[in-house]
C-alpha cells in the first residue's frame, strides 16, 4: 500500500472510529508527513518495503537533530509512527510491524503549576466584575462574558476547548454541567455558586446581543461577531486578564485547571473523585497533583508533629 495512502486511511480511522480531536489528528499528519518523507528521500514509497531498520534509522536521526528535539516531541512523533504501522498490520494492510523495536524516550515529569487561591481571585477580578458588585451593572459585555468563561475554567477544571464547545443546553441541569471531554466523551461536572453567578449574568444580559450580530448558534461563549469563542481567543482572554492583574506566573487555560485540580487535593478532596472530574482515563494521570502539594504537607508536618521542630 503506498504510504500516502496509509497515513490517509490512518488519519481517518483515527479522527472517524476513535473519535480523537481535529487539533490531534492535525498532530498526527504532521509527524507522519515528516516520516514519509524522510522515507521517500530513500525511495521507500510502499508502506510494505519499510523495515525495522529504516524506522530505527529515523528515530536515531530525529533524536541527535541539531537543535535536539523536546523529549515531548519525539515521544510524540514515534507514537505517530508506530501507531501508523500496528494499524496497517491490523487492517490486513502489511504483514509485520516495522516499529516493534521502537522506544520512545523517558519524558520528564513535570509538576503542573498552579496559582493560589489569591492570584485565582485577582485573575477573574481582572476579568471583569463579579455579578452584584456595584461595577457589574456598568460594566462593559465582554468583561461580562470573559468573567464567566475564567469563572467556569476555574470551577470546572475543564479543558478550554471543552468550555467553548459547550451550548446552552449543557448548562439546563441545575448546579451541573455535562461536558464533552476527548472522544466525545460525556462528563457531567458540579457548578459552584460563583460560576453560575457569573454564567447566567452573560447569559441573560449579554449573550442575546452578541448572538443577533451572527448566525443562529448554540454555543454558550461567542465572539463580539456573533460567532462561536475559538480556543485562540479564550486564550488570548485569559492572556489579557493574567496581564491587568499583574500576574508575573505563566497563565495559560490549562494553568485554570491545574489549579483547579491542586486546589481540590489541598481542601481534602479523594484523588479519584478528581480524576472524574477532569475526565482522566486513568488515575495515574491525576496522581501528579498528589505531589504539587508537597509543601502544603511539610507544613501540616511541622505544624502538627511534636518533634517536628
């Protein structure tokens, strides 16, 4: 099968009957379209003339790359094309796997950085102002609408693009929200008192307005055109908002959520009941939290213990 062909037939299995995002499978064909080129460059064009030695040959490349790639990268870009090929050996498509061999390299674990809870109230105080203040009634939509968006990432832990894909009906369930995380994968997330403040003030008051300037949508967060909210510009929201409150941490949409999940574990919360809420398949994948908390330990420790000092 020609190697084009492959990756084609691949990407779509990968995007139709494992559900994965367009932003991953767009990763995918990214990676794949610098392996099979590297393999054109020798004159392999058929997925089935492509030998173990040729995929080791390409790993050991990509790795001594001057610059050297991010461990990150080139765990992702081997994932691509072994995925690729035990695919192909799956569908009947090639008769052995040339990517057997083929390790990743260790990525470092690195802590997720959170902010505190005084910097959250600074980040969403920048953002616009909290319903009832005496600012609210004055204040311009978009700040209405930034607030509820910084509002719901923070009390939900949710993905950003999990939050601008949400339409009006996700939010008819009282205090809960149901998100639709990877592999459109349904969740369904408590609403503190805050958010849902602050979500039905956008909702009510400037929503109808931003929706009349664009085509009929069912998406909760929309532009000042009336369209849909991208990921871009809730991040450049969030950018914005950490920017005015005079944040000096990195601030990005993810950080809401690793906030979100530290703060949990902080105030007593069961790891696996976190795990649920931010939609992770497995637990080991929320278990790096347990270690962002380490000094909030050590002081509990010197705290409590009688010898601790």
């Amino acid at each position: 099968m020609e190697l084009e062909r492959a990756v084609d037939t691949y990407l779509r299995h990968v995007a139709l009957e494992r559900g994965l995002s367009d932003h991953t499978v767009a990763a995918y064909r990214r990676d794949l379209e610098v392996y099979t080129a590297w393999l054109r460059a020798r004159g392999v064009i058929d997925a089935e003339a492509v030998t173990a030695e040729l995929v080791a040959a390409f790993g050991a490349e990509r790795a001594s790359a001057d610059p050297p790639p991010a461990a990150s990268s080139l765990a992702r870009l081997q994932s691509s094309v072994r995925g690729l090929h035990r695919f192909l050996v799956r569908e009947g498509r090639t008769e052995a796997d040339p990517s057997g061999r083929l390790r990743p390299p260790k990525t470092p674990r690195r802590l997720p950085k959170a902010l505190t809870v005084t910097q959250i109230d600074e980040l969403l105080d920048a953002a616009g102002p909290a319903p009832g203040s005496p600012d609210a009634s004055v204040a311009e939509p978009v700040a209405v609408r930034d607030r509820a968006l910084l509002e719901l990432l923070y009390a939900t832990g949710a993905r950003v693009s999990e939050i601008v894909q949400l339409d009006l009906d996700d939010l008819s369930h009282g205090d809960l929200l149901r998100v639709r995380g990877k592999g459109d994968k349904e969740r369904i997330v408590p609403v503190g008192s805050y958010a849902r403040a602050a979500v039905e003030a956008y909702a009510t008051r400037v929503r109808p307005a931003l929706a009349a300037r664009g085509r009929a949508t069912p998406r909760l967060f929309l532009g000042v055109r009336g369209a849909p909210l991208s990921r871009q510009s809730a991040w450049l929201i969030i950018q914005a908002a950490a920017d005015r409150a005079a944040l000096t941490a990195h601030v990005s949409p993810h950080t809401l959520r690793h906030s979100f999940a530290t703060h949990l574990l902080q105030g007593g919360a069961d790891v696996r009941v976190v795990q649920e809420l931010l939609g992770h398949a497995s637990v080991a994948t929320t278990q790096i939290y347990t270690h962002v908390s380490v000094d909030a330990l050590r002081d509990v420790y010197a705290t409590a213990h009688p010898r601790a000092r």
